[in-house]
C-alpha cells in the first residue's frame, strides 16, 4: 500500500468498535493486510500472520491476527480466547475460523466486509486525476491495482487476476464466472459475488477494464481446470447455468458420453430442440455414438427430432425403425394400451404422424384419448405438446372447431408451465394457417400479432421460425390486395423454407398461396413444370403431389389452357375420379379429405366455365356448399361459380343474389384472395354495366372490389391493358428468362416462324428493334 495514502479513517472506525471480536473479512485484492499493519502501528501492538496463533501474540490483551491465505480453516485455542479479550481477524470469505462460537455468541462480532475496504473518491486526494479516475472507474477502487494506476500494466494485473485473485475460486465458481463475465449484470445471484468487488457486481457497465483484465485471466484459469481433470465440475456449473448445451459439448470433447447422455435427459431431450438454436442442437446430438444411440432412448429421439428438423423424414423413420423395430412404423401398434414402447417412443410417434402426413380416423382419435390417459397430470409440457398434434390433425381432417379448441388447451398448459415463446409461437402460427385456410382472416390478423410477439420473446436465432412467420405475414398481405411480400418470398425464400421441417398443413398453405401468387402475376408458360420451383425439397414421404397437381391445373384453368388442365387432373392418382365427380351431387356432401375436396372442386370448375353446364350443375355446387368440411373460403369460390352459372342462363337476379352474397362474405371474413382466383368467372361479372351497378350499393362490395383491382393488377394484367396479347406476353416473359427463339418456340408448342412473328409484333408496340431494349421497355413499363 503506497505510504502516502494512509487510510487513518477506516483504522479510527475500526479500533474505536466496543465489541470484542471483529473481523476484516474480504476477498483477495482489498488490503486487508495493509489495512491490519495499519492499525497494528496505530495501537502500538504486535502482528501475527502465523497460521495458529501463539501465546506471545497476544498483546495487553489484544490479538490482531492476519490468517494466511492458505489455510482453508483456523482455531483458536481456549488459551488463546481466555487471554485475548480484543480479537481482530483478517481472513477471507472462504475460510472458516471456528474456536470463538461461545465467545461471539455472548459477546458479539462485527464484520468489515469488501464494501468497507474499497477506496472512497476522498482518500485519493493525493494522487493525480488520471490516477484517481482509472482506480475507481477502471479497478473498480480495489486496494490492490493501485500500484498501477500510475503506469498501466494489463500483463501483471492479468498474471496477478489468475494467480492470486482467483486461486480460492473452485472450477464450479470459475465458470460461473466465466458465464457471468459474457453478460454482467448487477442481479445475478452466485457465491463467486462474494470474492469480487462490489462496485463491481453493483454497476459492472462502469468498470469495462477490470471486466476486460477479469475476463482474460477466468478464460485461461478456466482451461486450466479442464486440462487439470475438472470437466465434469465445470460442465454441471455450465448445466445449473441453464447452458446443458454447452455442458454436453464440454463433456463430449473430453470423451466423457455417458455425463452428456445424462444431462440430456435431464433438460428433457428433444425437447431441448425448443429452447435452443437448431443449429447448436444438431451440432451437440450428432456427436453421440452410433453405440449410445442404439442404448439411450433419450439420445435416440433427440437425434430424430433433429433429423426432422432438417426435413429428413425418411432418414428417420429409418433410424427409429432400426433401433426400435419396424412395427413402431405402425402408429396403431405404437400407441395401443399396454403397447411394448415407451411412453417417450410412443410420445415420439405421435409427433411423426404429423410429419408423415397422416391423417387419423375417428377410431385412431379415440385411440389417442385412450393414450392420453397415461400422461402425468402434472406435466404441463407434455399436456400442450399432445394438443399441439390434436391441433394439427384436427386441421388435416378439417374439423376447424376443434383445432381451434386444441389451440387453446395447448396454450393454457404452455402458460401452467411458465410459458415457452417458441412453443407458443408455433401454436399461435397454427392459429393463422387454419382462420386462412378457413377463410377467417380477420382472426388471422390477430393470430399473427401474437405469433409475432411470442417468436420476439425467443433467446435465441429462429430463422426458420421467422421465415414462416414472414410467409404468414405475406398471405395476409396477400388478402388485403399487396401481393408484392408474397411474390419475393416465393422468389426468394420459399427453396429455404421448404428444406427444413415443414409440417403438412403448413406446407399446404404454402402451396395454396404459392401457386396462386405464381399463376396470377407471371404469364403461365405452357409445360407441365411451371410450379417446379415449389416441388423442391419436398420428402417423398409426404402426400403433397396430388395438391400440386391439382395447384398446377388451376393454374391452367385460369390462364384459359382447359384442355391442360384437364390432362393434368386426369393424370392426379385419386379414388375419385371425374365420371365420379361429373355424375356425383349428394354424395359430395360426404366428402372430408382434404385432397378429395380440392380435387372435386377442380373439376366443377371445368364444368362451370362451359357455354352449357350440365343441369344439375347446381345441385352439385349447393351439395358442396352444404359440406360441412368445405371451408368459408371455399364456399366463397362456390358462390361466385353459382352466380356464373346464372349468368350463363341469363338469370339476373339469381347473378345478383349470388354474387352480392359471395362479395359480402369476402369481405366479412377477410379472405379476399379468393376473388383473385376466381377472377375468371367474375370479371364477365363485373363487366356487366347493371349487375355492377347493382351490387356496388353495398358498402362491403365496394371494400371487396377495390382490394380485387388492386390484387389484379399484376405485370400480366398491365401489359394485357397495355396492348400486348396473352400470346406476347408469354413470350416477353420467355425472352426476358433468356430464352433462344427455338427454345420458346419448343416450349410453346409452336413454330419458330410463329415466335418470330410475334416477337416482331411485341417489338413495334414496345417501339424497340432489340430484345435488350424491349426488356428495358417492359420493365420500364412495369410488364416484368
């Protein structure tokens, strides 16, 4: 201690106490031995820094006894208590002195403790400013960095931080350190407080260069520890820290699986997938053994869960069909009372039914109350997690009620658990699929509100989870006219989005909008492929072809290629057919899969659109209608195709009651991209000057039919209003793909000639004789 800054303050305070044992106890680096030679020359009495004081260190009476560092415990004896009736005692807080109980017990202690020992601004008078500011705001006033406060020397103090400071810190302490110093914040809670300066754990944001030095000094005597044998201490502090990742890692670098496997099971396995980045999940489980994955049920599940994640269905049912047996493929057998398989296993199975795409009967429904009678009344995790499957599958089978009512019970016993932002993301995500898919799009909105706010509550990255919610955001958009958000997702995200773990409904939805963005705003090339993008990435296991194929030929239909889109319906493997369609009407009542539906659709759209439909056209599209599985939106379209049919039969009045009824409806719930769609059958509508002037008395029908003009206005629907023929237009958007006129002509179906004479055609109205100067025209234009 520099002799010039004599600390005659805290001496006066301590020898003045009336009480007969006091102590100086504080962590390395607070004086407390300068401090005692201090008031030992102030009382005119003998120092002992032995490690058992002697009979002729006590002085008139009085012992001032700095115990040496190095002693974790000290006694005194009774002589040595009988004779000394003042004790003064520097020691750590560490280090445990015992001998005095009775004495304190009756007599009293007090305790001078780090907070008393730290310099105060008016003991640093002496010294220069520059000193006094990096004492107090860079070391934080500790007694001990005053030798460098007037030369700078980062080496020694971290030399002097990993020697000295935290030579009494334990492994566990040291990390906990170590995670603290990542993020210091004055409320965290630990016994390692106890050995650092309270200015420091008070206020850390003022004292940035002693936590730089502190830092350097816990990393290097961190590895330290683990090189010396300390992995499994320092991985259960990482464990308590709520960092079972990192504690894995650690244990797994230093071949100790068996530790790893454990503290897996003990942050609830898969589960884990929940609370963590995706990426650190996978990059942790995929360590284990193919010898722990075979013996360790946790490991196993963890290991699928992640396969899962990354849109490899068929990797895992590989995987768990291998170590469990191939009739845990049979979800019956799985999830039978008294079935052989775990309650993890037959946990696990449910969550994969979701992913394969399987949607459960009645019977198997009941089946999974029977199951859901094992569950523990008290795990709220494992209570949300089954209605989250209920919810989906509720969805599947278009039971949109009792989805909703599923959602619900999921977020309550997310909320009795203490709440899980990511979990509850994806409920709420699941909220907005279904009210769109429903045609609710009003209750959407709200929907993605919450979505939005739980999915900003995650710790941490959920890029996948953002790029889902982006797409809700854009359908949405999509809905209220903006279809720019969807059209670059489709673009630009969408390959990403389908890579990953994608659920059915999810990926319904997202081929629904997809398909629709894509058919309404690019001119339609004409080849079987032209939603190959949407195809990528999709697992051969999930049952999305049908809906693609029936996607593709309503994408025909509307761009008036009929004989396309037939083919293409015809060539969709169904257990409908079109005779079965065409000659259906009550029977479509009874209709309840998904595809059946869509597929049944498809081909009464063909039928509607003809010159003269077939007589009883209408009691196939009420029979529709009074489908209890076909949703608002659908029945949307299916109005408007009855108002188009009156239309054919030049009913008016019947064109008016319908279509009024269509629009109101859109309006009322939102789903207005449905118009959009439909556009083929209600633009002739709309064209017509007193069905027009009819409907647009109603303040609803007006709100419909400016969102409908706006969703319409796309590249294709620009250039057809500026001149160019449908024909032009797709080979402008061909020549603009950097297609050679035979390829065009080859794709077209037609002969190079004929390309040629379009393309001279498109030319003179662009005003241009070069193809790069009719793509800058057109682009000019806003027809790209």
């Amino acid at each position: 201690m520099n002799p010039l800054l004599p600390r005659l303050r805290l001496v006066r305070r301590i020898t003045s106490e009336a009480i007969g044992v006091v102590f100086l106890r504080a962590p390395a680096g607070a004086g407390k031995s300068v401090l005692l030679g201090m008031v030992s020359q102030h009382l005119g009495r003998r120092l002992c820094s032995s490690r058992q004081p002697r009979m002729e260190d006590v002085e008139d009476g009085c012992l001032i006894w700095d115990v040496p560092s190095t002693a974790r415990s000290a006694r005194l004896s009774t002589q040595i208590l009988d004779a000394a009736k003042y004790l003064l005692i520097a020691c750590r807080p560490e280090q445990r002195i015992s001998g005095m109980a009775r004495r304190i017990m009756h007599e009293g202690a007090i305790t001078f403790a780090a907070a008393d020992m730290v310099f105060a601004e008016d003991e640093l008078s002496a010294l220069p400013a520059e000193q006094q500011r990096r004492l107090l705001d860079g070391y934080a006033g500790w007694p001990a960095f005053l030798p460098i406060t007037a030369q700078r020397d980062d080496a020694a103090c971290i030399d002097y931080l990993r020697e000295v400071f935290l030579a009494s810190f334990s492994p566990s302490q040291t990390a906990e350190l170590s995670i603290w110093l990542e993020a210091p914040s004055a409320d965290t809670a630990g016994d390692w407080k106890a050995f650092l300066p309270p200015p420091l754990t008070d206020a850390p944001e003022r004292h940035a260069d002693l936590l730089h030095l502190l830092s350097i000094a816990t990393g290097e005597r961190l590895t330290t520890d683990i090189a010396e044998g300390a992995v499994i201490e320092v991985a259960a502090a990482l464990e308590r820290a709520g960092r079972p990742l990192a504690a894995m890692d650690l244990l797994l670098d230093h071949g100790h699986e068996e530790h790893a496997a454990q503290i897996l099971e003990r942050a609830q396995g898969r589960e884990l997938i929940y609370r963590s980045s995706v990426g650190a999940f996978r990059k942790i489980v995929m360590r284990f053994s193919q010898a722990m994955i075979a013996t360790n049920e946790t490991v196993l599940f963890a290991v699928a869960r992640t396969l899962m994640k990354q849109g490899e269905l068929s990797r895992t049912r590989h995987l768990v069909a291998r170590h469990l047996g191939h009739d845990y493929l049979d979800p019956l057998k799985v999830l039978s009372r008294g079935s052989r398989f775990s309650f993890a296993a037959r946990t696990f199975r449910l969550n994969l039914m979701i992913s394969e795409d399987l949607t459960p009967s009645d019977a198997m429904i009941t089946r999974f109350g029977e199951f859901m009678a094992d569950y523990p009344l008290g795990d709220d995790g494992r209570w949300s997690g089954y209605y989250n499957a209920i919810l989906e599958f509720e969805i599947r089978r278009r039971n949109f009620r009792e989805a909703e009512a599923a959602a619900t019970r999921a977020l309550i016993y997310l909320h009795k658990g203490g709440g899980q932002p990511l979990l509850e993301f994806f409920i709420h995500l699941h909220q907005i699929v279904l009210r769109l898919m429903s045609g609710d799009v009003l209750l959407a909105r709200r929907a993605a509100r919450d979505a939005r706010s739980r999915l900003e509550q995650v710790p941490h990255d959920a890029l996948q989870e953002f790029r889902m919610l982006r797409l809700a955001e854009a359908c949405l958009a999509y809905e209220t006219g903006r279809p720019r958000d969807l059209l670059e997702f489709v673009q630009n995200e969408f390959e990403t989005f389908a890579a990953a773990e994608i659920w059915p409904s999810l990926m319904q939805f997202a081929l629904h909008y997809a398909s629709q963005a894509l058919g309404d705003h690019f001119a339609m090339t004409i080849r079987p492929g032209f939603l190959d993008g949407l195809w990528l990435h999709l697992s051969e296991g999930l049952q999305f072809h049908a809906m693609m194929e029936i996607r593709t030929a309503i994408a025909y239909q509307n761009a008036n290629r009929w004989a396309d889109a037939a083919a293409t319906l015809t060539a969709v493997r169904m257990p409908l057919g079109r005779n079965w369609v065409e000659s259906a009407t009550d029977e479509l009542t009874r209709l309840a899969r998904r595809d059946e539906i869509a597929y049944a659709m498809a081909w009464l759209r063909d039928a509607v659109r003809l010159a003269t439909p077939r007589p009883y056209l209408l009691r196939q599209i009420d029979a529709l209608i009074a489908n209890p599985k076909v949703t608002n939106r659908e029945r949307v379209a299916l109005q408007l195709w009855q108002s188009y049919t009156a239309y054919q039969r030049r009913d008016n009045a019947a064109v008016r009651t319908h279509l009024l009824s269509a629009l109101e409806a859109a309006t009322r719930l939102g789903c207005n991209g449905v118009l959009s769609e439909e556009r083929i059958f209600l633009s002739p509508l709309l064209n017509n000057k007193r069905i027009r002037g009819f409907i647009d008395t109603s303040h609803d029908v007006r709100t419909a039919l400016s969102i409908f003009a706006a969703s319409i206005n796309s590249p294709q629907a620009r250039a057809l209003h500026g001149g160019l023929s449908q024909r032009e237009i797709q080979i402008l958007q061909l020549v603009a793909a950097g297609l050679s006129n035979k390829r065009i002509a080859h794709t077209l179906s037609v002969s190079e000639v004929t390309v040629k004479f379009h393309l001279g055609n498109l030319f003179r109205k662009l005003g241009c004789s070069r193809r790069a100067e009719a793509l800058r025209a057109a682009t000019a234009l806003n027809w790209l």
